[in-house]
C-alpha cells in the first residue's frame, strides 16, 4: 500500500441464500478482507460504486437477475468487476458462459474454502493491475492532451522509428525544427527515453 492510503478492496458477495452470505463473510473477513453482502443482484446494483476496488463472489442461480445476468449488465455499462462464479454442479455450463463474459473463476459446491479464498486473491490481483493500467492510461492522455497538433504528428512519426531527417522531409520543414518539436513531445509527455514515449504511444493506442 502507498502513503496516500488508497480505499481497500472489498469483495462483494451476492447470493440469495443468507446462510450461505453468513458464511462467505465470516471465511472472507477471517483473512483480512472487507465483505458486504447483497441477498439480490438488484440489491447489489442499487448500492454498489464502481469507483471502489473490488470483486463480486457470485452465485450463478438466484431468483430475478442470474449471476450471469448481472454480469452482462455491468458489461453493458462498461463496468469491469472481476467476479468469482459458485456453481452448483449442474450450472457448470451456465459458469462456463460467465467464464467467457469476463469471470475469472469458478468454484463448484461445496467448495474448499482455500480454493474460494485463492480464486479471490486471484480476483483482487487482476482488478488491481486493470486499475492501475486505466490510471496510467488517463495519465497519459492527459499528457497527450497538452501537446499541439503538431507535436502530435512529429511523436506518432518518431514513435514508428522513423528519423529527424524523414520526419523533416515528410512535413517540409527543416530537421532542426523537428528536433526542437521532439524535445517539446519528451517534455511535455515526461519521458525519459525513447523507449518511454514508444511505450506510451502504445499503452494510449485505441487496440489497447
């Protein structure tokens, strides 16, 4: 964790059996973890933030709005929860069409507590890099909103490899002149190297 005490991650546990709930709770918060539970994926959806870090452990089978259901309908507000599937063994088709909607596990019943609590450290990890990428992401396009455009073309040249002198000729300028637009697009982008600002070119590409 950095100095700046970043809000904890919680696993949010949406499962229509309350003793089931009880007992996802009292595993999960026996190792550290903040839980809040939901009976309904309509319970869940009326509270839940999306700017709080996290994971959904979700049962496949509930009345109204399915595990899978749910999870359709945050893809389709581009919310990006990673969630843990318990399935019974007769929904293990139904968990492996939440697999391909983005889950990143599935646990059958009854399950081994280790195995859930392993699947869920997995969860938190992967949510935490897909935040950090987002946050560099922003960073970058903030960078890149600040350049002119046509810093914007000498960096998308450079950043295909090609040199001063064809990036000179390309534009009909001197290569003095890109290198004065070079040095601009390393500063403002607050790159230390070549190798940097390709690296950013790439993170801020739309494939990525």
């Amino acid at each position: 964790m950095t100095d700046a005490a970043p809000t904890k991650a919680t696993v949010f546990v949406v499962d229509d059996d309350q003793a089931m709930r009880n007992s996802l709770k009292w595993l999960i918060e026996s190792v550290g973890v903040m839980v809040e539970s939901f009976a309904s994926a309509d319970d869940f959806l009326a509270r839940y933030d999306s700017a709080r870090p996290g994971c959904l452990v979700l049962d496949v089978r509930m009345p109204g709005m399915s595990g899978l259901e749910l999870q359709e309908h945050l893809a389709a507000r581009n919310i990006r929860i990673p969630a843990v599937i318990i399935t019974g063994h007769g929904d293990v088709p139904m968990a492996v069409r939440a697999m391909k909607a983005g889950a990143v596990d599935f646990i059958e019943k009854p399950f081994n507590d280790e195995a859930l609590l392993d699947a869920i450290r997995r969860a938190l990890a992967f949510e935490e890099r897909e935040r950090s990428a987002q946050s560099e992401n922003h960073e970058i396009q903030q960078r890149l909103s600040h350049l002119t455009p046509r810093e914007r073309e000498v960096m998308d040249m450079v950043t295909e490899g090609r040199s001063n002198k064809e990036i000179a000729n390309t534009l009909g300028v001197s290569a003095k002149t890109i290198e004065a637009h070079r040095a601009r697009v390393m500063e403002k982008m607050q790159a230390g190297s070549l190798a940097e600002l390709v690296r950013m070119a790439l993170t801020a590409s739309p494939s990525n």
